[in-house]
C-alpha cells in the first residue's frame, strides 16, 4: 500500500491532480471550476487529501459550519466526499482516509464529524456501511429516505437545517440547484441543457454560489439537488435515462 498522500494548499492547487475519475490532458471545465471553487474554501479550513497518484483516493471534509450545506451544528467537521476506486479498493485507502479525518478532528477539538446518508445507499454518496463501522450513527432524516450520519466525541449533535424538511418548491418544471464543487457538474449541466433544448423540456438551473444560498436550501444537498413538479427528487447526478424515468413522472 502505498502511503503517500497529499494535501491540497492554495500552494499546489494549480499542479496538483484532483483525482477524479476526469482524465483529461486539455483544459477541462469542470476541473477549472473544481479549483477556482477550492481556491476559495481552502482558508476556510476545508480539507482535500488524496493519495499522491493519479488515482481517485481522496477524502474532501470541511468545518461544518462553512460547508456548502443546510446543515447546522457547532465544531463539527462535515465530510463531503470520501473515494476510493478501481484497484485501489480493498487496500485499506478508505481506512487510512477516515482515520486521518478522526485524528485532525480530534486534534482541533472538533465535536464529531458528520456526512450526508440514506435508507438506500445512494450512488453519490460516500458509503455509510463503511462510516457506520467507526460509530457513524443516524441523529435526523427526512420523510424521503434521507439520513444525516455523525460521530459524535462529546454527546452533541447536528441536524438537517428545518428548510431541508420542505422538500418542495413552488416551480413544476425541472429544477436543479448545483455548485461547483464537484468537476463532473459542469458536464452534467450541459447534458442537461442539450437534453432540455432538443425534447422542448423547460428548465430551471440554479447555481448556488455561496454559502448563504447553500443552507437555505429546501432539500438535502452536497452539491446537487434536483426537483420536478415541485417536489424534491435525488441528490445524484443524472445520466439521459435518469433524467427520463424522473420526467415521466405524473
């Protein structure tokens, strides 16, 4: 197992491969949009830690109360997103990701650290099976499925913002509030868009650029949220026969 791991600083951040699975030599725009977003988060004490390969190992938490979203609590980490994939499973990456975590929450006196789960473990989703193996226990849901996990050091716990229990919005049409965060945003919009154009599919695409925005959301959120006929439907990403099952929806 290989343990050289690195950490994203505003020093690297031009250089440093951001270890998704986009392997793309030329210019990406969603990559660009990646960095431009964590250039911006870095001071805030958000974490980016990846193995010092081209590789998607990597584990991206932040102090809650500057994550991108509707959660609340105090001196919680929040963790976005921990990856592993392809070959490098089973090797004890994820291990040695979540354990760095604990140690530099425990190390800054951080109360616990949270992540966002469901009843069905979603695809976009870190694995809650894995986290629940360190003491991760469920502490809010939503009526549809949804589960905030958190690992509490001192008895305290966080909970959904109450405007993430409305899981509704006043617009029937195709809505999709988004950050850009995640580097596979930028082509899943324009998926989305060209999809919309071509089927005469009305559409609402709706950037949530800052962190005001992000935890007044009416729905659960970790870079993604969409909603049709007024009612929330899926964090995920979608691919064309996703977006499909969702607009044959009564």
């Amino acid at each position: 197992m290989n343990t050289d791991f690195v950490n994203i600083t505003t020093e690297n951040l031009a250089s440093e491969h951001l270890c998704c699975i986009i392997r793309s030599k030329k210019p990406h725009q969603g990559i660009d949009a990646k960095r431009q977003w964590l250039s911006e988060r870095l001071n805030e004490g958000h974490v980016f830690r990846k193995l010092n390969e081209k590789a998607t190992v990597f584990i991206e938490y932040a102090p809650l109360e500057t994550a991108w979203v509707p959660i609340a609590g105090d001196n919680y980490y929040y963790v976005y997103c921990l990856w592993v994939s392809g070959s490098y499973k089973g090797k004890g990456y994820g291990k040695s990701l979540m354990e760095y975590c604990l140690a530099d929450a425990k190390e800054k006196g951080k109360s616990g650290i949270c992540m966002l789960g469901a009843k069905k473990q979603k695809s976009w989703l870190t694995d809650q099976s894995f986290a629940k193996t360190y003491g991760f226990e469920v502490v809010d849901t939503t009526d549809n499925g949804y589960e905030l996990l958190a690992l509490s050091f001192d008895g305290t716990t966080p909970k959904f913002e109450r405007n993430v229990k409305k899981q509704k919005i006043e617009s029937k049409e195709l809505t999709i509030y988004y950050d850009m965060q995640c580097p596979y945003v930028c082509q899943n919009i324009e998926m989305i868009k060209q999809y919309c154009e071509m089927n005469h599919v009305p559409v609402s695409l709706i950037q949530v650029d800052t962190l005001e925005k992000a935890k007044e959301l009416p729905c659960v959120f970790n870079n993604w949220g969409v909603f049709y006929k007024g009612n929330f439907e899926t964090v995920n990403l979608l691919d064309v026969a996703y977006l499909k099952r969702i607009l044959k929806k009564v």
